[in-house]
C-alpha cells in the first residue's frame, strides 16, 4: 500500500535487494539522482554538509517510504538540534551532529513501540531537545511578553505594543489598567461577587454579592462593594485626602477603621465596603482581594502558560511537565549579598562548592547581588576591584568538574551596590565588568532582575530588592497584633508581607515613583499565574512562607552568617541552609 503523508523513516529498517544487469546499472544512475536531491534540501537551507555525514544522511533515507519528504524533516530536525545544543544553527553539519540526530529518532522509535515508525514519533524525539536539560533561564527584557485581558472575549491575548525604555505618557495609565484588569479578572474567579453588569442581565445567586464600579457610586444609597486602586491625592482646598479610584473615575473615601491586622499600603489595590454619604464613600471595612492558587487560574482564567515566558508551545510544556517526575532531584542553591571583595564570603564559597562537589552539584546556583562591599564606582580603579572580584570566583569555578559535567548553571542576577541603571527591571550585569565570566565559565549566566527560570513544569521567579523594608512605609493604616490589637510580632509581619505581595501579584506594588519601574516593562514584575516559587533577596533577616500552594523565601545577606536557601522544585521541598565554620 502507499505510504501517508507522514511517511514511515526507520533507521533500523534494513536495505532492500539491488536489482541487477543493466536494469542495476539505471537504478544506480536514478539513485544518485535521487540522493543529490536530497541532499539540496540542506542546501536549500543554508546547511552544507561534510562528505561523511552527506554517507550518513542517504544511508539513513534509503531506507525511508517517502525519502524526498523524509529529508525535509530530517532538515528542521537537524536545525532544531543545533538550536537546542548552541543556541544556534551552524552552517556545516558534520557527521557526529548527524549521528546524534538520527540516534534520538532511533530513541523515540524504541519509545513509541508500535508507533515507532511514523515520522511524529521522530518528530517527538527531535523536539525533547529543543527542551534541553528541562531548565530554561529567561531574560525579562527580551524573553518575557505581555498579555492583555480582554473582558469581552474572556481571554488573555499578547499585548500588541512593543515595549521600550522611553515610554509615552499613556504607557503609566495602561500599568494601572492592566493590573486592574488583572485583579478583577482574578476576583471574579470564584462567584461569590459579580459585577453590576452581568447582575443586570443575568441575576444574582442567593450567596453572590454585587460588585459596584467605583464611578457607579455617587448619589448610589445603601451598603456597597467596589474595587479599585488606593492612593492619596490633595483636594481642591489642598488637604491630602485618600481616594478610590478605577478606569473612570476617582472617588474620596473616608476610613472608620483605624487599625487593621492586615497590611495594606498606598498604590494597592483594595477591595471597600462601605456607603455612600456626603460625597464621599465612607468605608466600614478595607481588605485586599487575595491570591488563588496556580492550578485555579489555569484552570479558570485559562491564562495561558506562556505568560511566564519563553516561546515554548503547550505541547512542548506538556512535555516539561510529563518529564519531571523522571528528574526528581534536580535542585536549586539561592545566596544573596555575596560580597566577591570579601576574603570570609570567598572561603565559604570555596567550602559551599567543595560540599556539593562531593555531594553531587546542584541545577543552578542563583546568585543575587551585591557582588561588592561598597557601591560600584565608574571609575577605571572602580572597575579593575569590581573585576578582580570576579576573576576570584572564575578561579574556583574553573575547578568545579564535576559542576561542569553536570552542566551546572552559575547565574548571576544584579543588586543595588552593582555597575547599571537602577531602573527595574534591571538589565544583565555587563561582560566587561564581570570579567567575561559568562564567556569563559560553562553555563554561567548574566541574568536580569527579576530573573524568571523554568524547571521542567515548575516556575520560580528570584528578584534583588529590598521590598520587604519599603513595604511598612506605605501603611494606609497601621497594622496592629489581630489578637491582642497591640504592636505586632515580626514573624505575623512576615507572613503579611508575602500575602500582600502576592495578593497583590507584584514584586513592587507601590506607587509608581516609589518604585523605578520602567512604564513599558512593568508586566515584567507581575506574579500571575502565581509561580511555583518566589525568591527576594535583600537585607532582611532570612524567612520562608507557603501562601496559596506558592513558596516564598526572603534570602538574607551570605556575607553575615554564610545562610542560604537550597529549593527542590519537583520535591517542592525548600531548605534553609548554612555554611558551618571550619
């Protein structure tokens, strides 16, 4: 029978009889033919290949159904393995890149059984490398896209401007819309409140609430709910007054409540409940809407999983996903404030990397500015003690075999006292001043801040910022012990901290001139769909939370007490960690 459009291609299948005499003789010459043919489609592709693997490559079709279609997949194949393994497609193809590509077709033949024989099966193959290793470190600027929700339709789109650093007016308006939009979406999750709106055209369940629009609530009477961002802002007399304010209208408010257990700042987002009365809408009770769990917004919202970066499909994040149970014990060591300049941080360093040589490295280490003592000077002397930092780490990099057999990630993501704009987010550290230590240590990576990575089905978000110092600052009111209603006790602090943040779903939700956001790039410090893993990293004393199924860790400075924080993100275990005394 003819053979389908996706045409059995089996490495193993052996070779048919020759024919012979002079029949033999034209078969020959049409073969030849043939095999040419399939070779222009790697130069049709910009792909030359060496004499051997040009053998490899038509011994391998030979033995194909539908050898001219099989060459074209053996092309995308080809290039999609290069991607995966350099990060980019080489012109000449020798024979080991051959080799290894028809090999992971053989391998997806052995996995498939029955279905081995199907060019889908290779295909399968061949695109389990374009994941690699399963780990996938992205650059925020660059590799992290916005998404737009659009109420009518129900869904999350990619937003069609183009970020840019020099942003126009209506780029600071939009910042607000999109995380208005985004909380309310999120709001509306569960059903117990529904928006005017949809009241009006379909009802209300008995256990359902209306949601009324902050510009619905002037000359409105009785007990109402509404939903919008809290500032302060002076009235026409010139008194700082708070206000309630959503896409079209800002409203006074006056709170009656003058303490709360919960934290909650100026530049939030917060739910008012309350009436209308005298011009103003006087609020009995102030909260936060709060965070759903991961599993809820996919499943519910139907947000897409791409939000959280990289260009992967869902089949390929499928595969992700399917695969991690395979690779149980891959696991991540986080440190921040890892001063290079510091001769105690360089000898614990040493021993911390000495351990997990013998112990067995881990995927990643996330190392989190400061890498300096003092705040960078852009000074020719400034940058040699700067440098002289990095050649100190590159050195004891370049021992770690068994790191880089494992192929290890060393990634390093900029704080306050490092060389750079302290715009957020903020760009990669520059080659030049880190000594090249991307270019000449295998796997190590010049992250942006916040860094986002991807492991296997799991997402964790590291972020350099002392947040949690800035947060109290911003009290609409003062957060009191809900239990005895005296001053509160620094570990309900904490826990506070990570639910407003996550409510919140932002690294910084302070008011913009708090914060050096870049207008066009704030969707790059958003929290939604929550990751699997949060890490900060600053002064603060060192802590760990789990809020919404999302693990929270506050990194604390390794130049104190030698503590970090080791995350096993499939095992969803989170350690705190230290580097004992010789």
């Amino acid at each position: 029978g003819g053979a389908s459009a996706a045409a059995p291609c089996a490495p193993t299948a052996s070779l048919r009889a020759r024919p012979q005499g002079g029949r033999a003789r034209a078969a020959v010459a049409l073969g030849r033919a043939m095999q040419r043919a399939w070779l222009r489609e790697f130069n049709a592709s910009g792909l030359q290949l060496r004499p051997q693997a040009a053998k490899l490559v038509t011994a391998f079709l030979s033995t194909c159904e539908e050898p001219q279609q099989s060459a074209e997949s053996l092309v995308e194949f080809t290039k999609s393995y290069l991607r995966s393994r350099h990060g980019k497609v080489d012109a000449l193809i020798d024979a080991d890149i051959i080799r290894s590509v028809l090999e992971c077709m053989q391998d997806a033949s052995r996995d498939k059984g029955a279905v081995v024989t199907t060019q889908d099966a290779a295909r399968q193959g061949i695109e389990a490398l374009d994941l690699g290793d399963g780990v996938f470190i992205y650059d925020v600027t660059k590799e992290v896209q916005g998404f737009d929700y659009r109420r009518t339709t129900k869904e999350w789109v990619p937003a069609l401007s183009k970020p840019g650093v020099l942003a126009i007016p209506d780029v600071k308006a939009k910042i607000y819309a999109d995380r208005y939009h985004l909380l309310l979406q999120r709001l509306l999750l569960e059903g117990k409140l529904v928006a005017e709106e949809e009241v009006a055209a379909g009802g209300l369940l008995p256990y359902q609430r209306v949601l009324t629009k902050v510009e619905s609530l002037q000359g409105n009477p009785g007990d109402k709910i509404t939903f919008g961002l809290i500032s302060r802002r002076r009235n026409d007399e010139g008194v700082r007054e708070w206000v309630l304010e959503d896409l079209h209208k800002v409203y006074p408010i006056e709170l009656l409540e003058e303490e709360t257990p919960h934290l909650i700042t100026d530049g939030c987002f917060a739910i008012a409940e309350g009436l209308e009365q005298g011009g103003k809408f006087v609020v009995r009770r102030l909260d936060i809407p709060g965070a759903v769990p991961r599993e809820v917004t996919l499943q519910k919202d139907l947000a897409p999983r791409q939000m959280f970066g990289g260009t992967l499909s869902d089949e390929q994040l499928n595969l992700l996903s399917e695969s991690e149970m395979g690779n149980p014990d891959g696991f991540y060591v986080v440190l921040c404030e890892v001063h290079l300049d510091n001769v105690r941080v360089l000898d614990k360093l040493s021993d911390l990397f000495a351990g997990y040589e013998q112990a067995g490295p881990p995927t990643g280490y996330v190392f989190m500015g400061s890498f300096c003592s003092t705040p960078f000077r852009p000074t020719s002397d400034g940058v040699r003690t700067y440098r002289e930092g990095f050649e100190r780490m590159k050195f004891m990099l370049r021992g770690l075999t068994q790191h880089i057999q494992r192929g290890t990630r060393f990634v390093f993501v900029p704080g306050p006292n490092d060389p750079g704009a302290q715009l957020l987010p903020r760009v990669p550290l520059p080659g030049y001043v880190t000594a090249d230590v991307a270019k000449e240590i295998p796997n190590a990576v010049l992250a942006t801040n916040p860094c986002r990575v991807r492991h296997f089905g799991r997402e964790l978000v590291f972020f350099r910022h002392d947040i949690l110092r800035l947060l109290r600052r911003h009290e609409v009111l003062p957060m009191r012990d809900p239990t005895t209603g005296g001053a509160v006790p620094a570990e309900h602090v904490r826990t506070e901290m990570v639910r407003f943040l996550l409510d919140q779903a932002h690294l910084i939700p302070l008011p913009l001139e708090q914060s050096n956001i870049l207008w066009a790039y704030d969707y790059a410090l958003r929290l939604y769909p929550l990751p699997d893993a949060v890490f900060i990293g600053g002064v603060s004393q060192p802590f760990d939370r789990v809020y919404q199924e999302c693990k929270f860790a506050s990194v604390g400075p390794f130049h104190r007490e030698a503590e970090f924080y080791a995350y096993h993100p499939v095992k969803e275990l989170l350690e705190p960690c230290d580097v004992p005394d010789r």
